[in-house]
C-alpha cells in the first residue's frame, strides 16, 4: 500500500506552484505573450507545460506548507519575479511604441489616434506599426526562445527560497525602465531631425513669399516627407531594436546576480 505523508505532499504541491507562479508572472508581462490577441486558456496551459518541464529540476527550500504564511510569502515573491522579468522586456517595447508617437506626432499624424485592443488604450498609426517591427524582429531572433531559456536558468541565479530578495536587482531594473526615453529618441531620431529641418525649410518658404498658405501645403509636404524618411530608415531600425532586445535579455539574467551595493 502507498502511503504519502503531508510533509511529501506539501513538497509536490510547492515543487509545481511555486516555479508556476513564476512562470505565469513572466507571461503577462513580457511580450508577445502578454498579448491581448493571445486568449488567456492558452497563456495559462503555455505556463503549466513550461512549468511542468522546469520544475523537476528546481531546487527547493526545505518542506514548508504552501498555504502557511511563509508559503504564501515566497509565492508573492515568485510573483514579483517573474512579473519583473516581463517588466525589463516590455520596456523595450515600450520604448519603440514612444519612438512611434513622437514620429506620428512631428508628422502631423496626431489626429490618426484610434483605440487599441491589444494595449487596452489609444495609440497612434505609426506607433502601432513599430510595435509590430519590434514583435517581427523578437520573433526573428528567437527572441520568445531565448526569455525562456533566461526564465529557466533564473531558478538557479535566483532559487526559490523563503530569504528576502535583494533590493538591488530591482533597483537596477528601475535604471533600466528609466532608459525607455533614451531609447525611443535614439530610435526616433533620425526622422525627427529630418522632420525639423523640413519645418524650418516651411518656415523659411512662407517669410519670403506671405501669399504661400502653409497650412494648405504644410500638411502634405510633412506628412510626404515622413512616409519616404520611415521608409528610408525601416531598415536601419531593426539593428538598434535587436542591441535593445538583448540588452534586455542580459538585464533579466542578471537580475538575480546582481550583487548588493556596499554602504558608503
């Protein structure tokens, strides 16, 4: 007859849920899985199988019921972790949907605003367009492969354990979200500058000859002028966007070997 302890049954139920908290934590967060085209049924069975692959090779803390109070603090934990993980890549997406809006914007493109579903918010045209260059290019690189393999090896660099988390790994990650501007402007800006350079031209045109209506052929002439630069540079984007996505691979495996910054 088999016979199962509580002790061995609170070491299964905690050897799955545990690693699958974290797993689901990274999958709401970081794209594309975090979109809203992909239903929620598939999320989670995407993360029970992830999980069921990672968790027998998981090292575990010693038996702790995963209902105590302490069971329930290393889940918040796990949940924490993999939604930062999520975090540190949607950040770069992030910054490419900014890059977008400030190209959108210069154009005059401001009024091309429309609701949309996968962001639950509005965002414009172009905007949209580059996230879907930056989902292209993820996918390109095996980016979505790659995170998963970084998730994996993150029970190791950071194990599953019922210590506190250090503060630095977060701190870092908040460095790291602070570069979502820098990095849309480095994208952007080549087609802002070119953008500006046309307007002063506008500018220019108009003062030497007042009877020239700018805003009857402004408009035209900015928004022509944006759809040949992005046309021109679409290719040259993708380069900085693959630099961007690994640098924020590599902020995701250091997240949890980040040593603490010593006290001054």
């Amino acid at each position: 007859m088999i016979s199962v302890t509580s002790a061995q049954l609170y070491v299964w139920v905690a050897s799955f849920i545990w690693p699958l908290t974290r797993v689901l934590g990274l999958l709401a967060i970081a794209p594309p899985f975090s979109s809203a085209s992909v239903p929620l049924l598939v999320k989670v069975v995407l993360g029970v199988m992830i999980a069921t692959v990672i968790a027998p090779n998981v090292p575990l803390p010693a038996a702790l019921d995963p209902m105590s109070s302490g069971g329930m603090l290393i889940l918040a934990q796990q949940l924490l972790i993999g939604l930062s993980m999520g975090f540190a890549m949607r950040i770069v997406f992030a910054a490419v949907e900014m890059s977008g809006e400030l190209v959108s914007m210069t154009m005059g493109l401001g009024f091309a605003i429309f609701f949309d579903p996968q962001t639950q918010g509005r965002t414009s045209a172009i905007s949209q367009m580059f996230s879907l260059l930056a989902t292209m290019v993820f996918l390109s690189i095996n980016g979505h492969l790659i995170l998963l393999s970084v998730l994996a090896d993150s029970f190791n660099t950071l194990p599953i354990s019922a210590v506190p988390i250090t503060a630095e790994g977060f701190h870092q990650l908040a460095l790291w979200g602070s570069r979502v501007f820098s990095m849309g402007l480095q994208l952007s800006l080549p087609i802002l500058v070119a953008l500006l350079i046309t307007n002063m031209a506008l500018g220019i045109l108009t003062r030497a000859a007042p009877q020239l209506n700018l805003f009857g052929i402004g408009f035209p002439i900015t928004l022509l002028t944006g759809f040949v630069l992005i046309a021109i540079t679409l290719p040259y984007i993708v380069t900085p966007m693959q630099n961007f996505m690994s640098q924020s691979i590599e902020m995701i495996r250091l997240l949890g070997a980040v040593p603490p910054v010593p006290v001054r």
